[in-house]
C-alpha cells in the first residue's frame, strides 16, 4: 500500500478519523489552540501568576550560567543529576521535613513512577477513584491487586484495607482534585497510619495553594511526614516552571532510584526549570502573606457571587451537558476570560472549571464572575 499524505482511502488510517468523528458528534472533540495573550487566564494551572513572574526567571537564569552545563544531557542515574537538582532535592527536605527527596522529569512520569515501581506481586494498590489518569494508566501495569476507594470516603478506605489480604497495602489519593477542586479528607491519613499503608498524596494541585507556608495538603492538616508518607508535587502548576519531586522516606526515593523504569530511562529534569522552581519555592516563601491576603479576599468573593465555600483556587460549576459548556466557554472568550470547558472523559459531566489565580485585578474578576453567574442560569 502506498502512504500518501493525500489519500482519504488510507484505510488503516480512516479507522481513526471514524473515532474522530464520533468525538465531534458528541460534543468531546479536543484541540489545541494559540488564545490570543491579551484574554485574562482563569484556565491554567498557575494559582499564585509566579508563570508571568520575571523577577525568578532571572534568577534562575543566573543560577544556571554559574553551571558549566545548562542540559542534564543524560538520566539521573549516569551523570545527568545535575547540583541544580541536588540543591532543590536539599531545599524541598529542609521544607518538608521528609528524609528524601528525588527531582522527576513532570507529575505524569512521577506518578507511573511511584504507581508502577511501589506495589508488588503480593501487595494491594488502592487509589482513590478520583485519581489522576497518569496514576490510572499506572495501575493497568501491575499485576497485583487493584482497588478503588469511593472518592474521598476514608471510611470505605478503612473497610477495603480491613476485607483483603496482602503483603503491604498502597494508598495513592490527592491533596486537592484535579477537577472537583476539594480537599484531601484528613482522616485518610489516619486510615492510612493505623492499617500501616503506603500513602501517596499527590499534591500538584495543593502545593503554592494550600497551608500557611503554601506547600500543600500536609501543612493544612498539620501532617508531620512519617515513613509510610509519600508526598509528590509538580512544578508546572503553582510554581510556574515544569518538572515534579517526590518526597519519601530514604527507603522508598533509593528502590525508586533502583526500580522506577520512568527515572532510570528518562533524561533527568531539566536543569533551568529546576533552578526555576527553586526561586518559585523561595519567592513563595517572601510573599506568603500577600499570597494569603489575596487568596481569602478570593474565598470571598467566590462566597459572595456564588454561595461556595473555597478552600484551594479551583472554582467548579457543574453544568452537565457538553455543548452547554462549550457556549459558556465562547462567551467567556467574548468577555475576554479564558475559563477550563471540562468534559468526559475527564470527569463524568461537564463542568467549568475557573482558577481563581492571584494576579488577575480583583475589579475584573468581580465584573466577569457577576456576569458569568448569569450566564450559566
Ligand atoms: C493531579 C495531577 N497529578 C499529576 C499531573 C501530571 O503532572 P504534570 O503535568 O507535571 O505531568 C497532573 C496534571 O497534569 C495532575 O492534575
């Protein structure tokens, strides 16, 4: 068979433009598109603005020139871990209070690393039935046993962990979700402590948002890390840069080290990005009361026009139906806000999804939420 970019009939590729068109049908086509820069962003991930922040750009700049190579150039486990990385690894465990620490290339690669190295042959892997799709992808790897948990029930958790078998058990759950935007329920640590599971919190959602110091879930529990802890945050969400860590007892980070095949045949993180995290970490950490201050008049506000109470700076309005969402994210467009239009089969009915991001003029944000308020009815 001849490969012609022109041909219609290329039949093993019709196959795929079939199960396009079935996407557009219903409502859940997705493509990527260049939105002209002038929209304010109420769509991304960047909570606290540090991704239009050029003060820890040149910083990062700076630090990595005084580098004799700006490029891990090879994996972590030949000679691409970088003192790039080894500062920030020491920097996050002073933060934390964790034992260890290991920079990875993003969350993705962080979750298949944890969910495809940590439960073996005799153990139980129980993840929220929520959880990310990077961890979901994970677990069909495995050949142990796989469980979910009702979302956020810590005591269906308790029940699973007390019904099976199993040589360790394996929690993994989210210190605030993706896309409900609620927060990691606290007796899940309890759970997890007493039946002595593994708990993974993935907080790359939670992490610059939460706690007093802003480094996630385990600062507004109050949650001093234990070795059964396994905490991963990303780097490409609140603290404007790319890239993940996972932080765990010296234990877990050195079989990861040894076993997690998303480490050990990757490039090691990107040098300028982890330079650039860092500053992040260290820009939060002078601007933490302003942050604060800004986030409650947020709480605010959301209260005010919409009777919710936030605790991150995710703001979802469920809306159901697909087209629906669709029309409201065109009118937003039309305002000059950009919001997230959320469909199947990232959650199970359409929803807005509007972050609430710390640098946008309150003023603006009031006017839009108002109007935004009336348009979905
Ligand atoms: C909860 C959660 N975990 C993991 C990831 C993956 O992280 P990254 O974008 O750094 O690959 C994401 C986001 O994309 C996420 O929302």
């Amino acid at each position: 068979m001849q490969w012609d970019w022109e041909s219609k009939s290329c039949s093993r590729l019709s196959m795929y433009s079939q199960e396009l068109k079935a996407l557009q049908k219903a409502n859940l086509y997705r493509s990527r598109e260049l939105y002209d820069t002038k929209l304010t962003d109420l769509a991304s991930n960047d909570y606290l603005g540090l991704a239009e922040d050029f003060e820890i750009f040149d910083k990062a700049v700076e630090a990595v020139r005084n580098c004799r190579s700006h490029s891990p150039k090879a994996s972590q486990l030949v000679n691409g871990y970088h003192d790039i990385h080894f500062q920030f690894e020491n920097y996050l465990k002073w933060r934390s209070g964790f034992e260890e620490a290991m920079v990875v290339g993003s969350g993705f690669l962080a979750n298949l690393s944890l969910i495809e190295a940590l439960p073996r042959k005799k153990d139980i892997l129980i993840l929220d039935e929520e959880y990310h799709a990077s961890g979901m992808l994970a677990s069909k790897l495995l050949s142990c046993e796989v469980l979910f948990f009702r979302h956020n029930d810590a005591a269906h958790l308790r029940q699973l962990l007390q019904s099976h078998t199993y040589q360790r058990a394996i929690v993994a759950v989210e210190g605030i979700y993706s896309m409900g935007g609620d927060l990691l329920e606290k007796e899940i640590f309890t759970v997890c402590d007493e039946m002595k599971a593994l708990l993974i919190v993935d907080e790359a959602h939670s992490v610059g948002v939460l706690g007093d110091d802003f480094l996630g879930i385990f600062s507004y529990h109050d949650i001093i890390p234990k070795p059964n802890h396994i905490k991963m945050g990303t780097l490409g969400k609140a603290m404007g840069s790319y890239g993940a860590y996972i932080l765990a007892s010296d234990a877990v980070i050195t079989f990861l080290l040894n076993r997690a095949k998303a480490v050990i045949y990757a490039t090691a993180p990107s040098v300028f990005d982890i330079a650039l995290a860092h500053q992040a970490f260290l820009q939060v950490e002078v601007k933490k009361d302003l942050f604060a201050a800004k986030k409650e008049a947020r709480k605010a506000l959301v209260k005010e026009i919409f009777d919710v109470d936030l605790e991150g700076l995710i703001l979802k309005i469920e809306i159901g139906d697909s087209a629906k969402v669709m029309a409201l994210k065109a009118f937003a467009l039309k305002e000059g806000f950009l919001i997230g239009a959320i469909r199947p089969p990232t959650v199970k009915k359409a929803i807005l999804r509007v972050i609430l991001r710390l640098n946008v003029d309150e003023k603006r944000l009031r006017d839009f939420l108002i109007k935004l308020k009336e348009a979905v009815g």
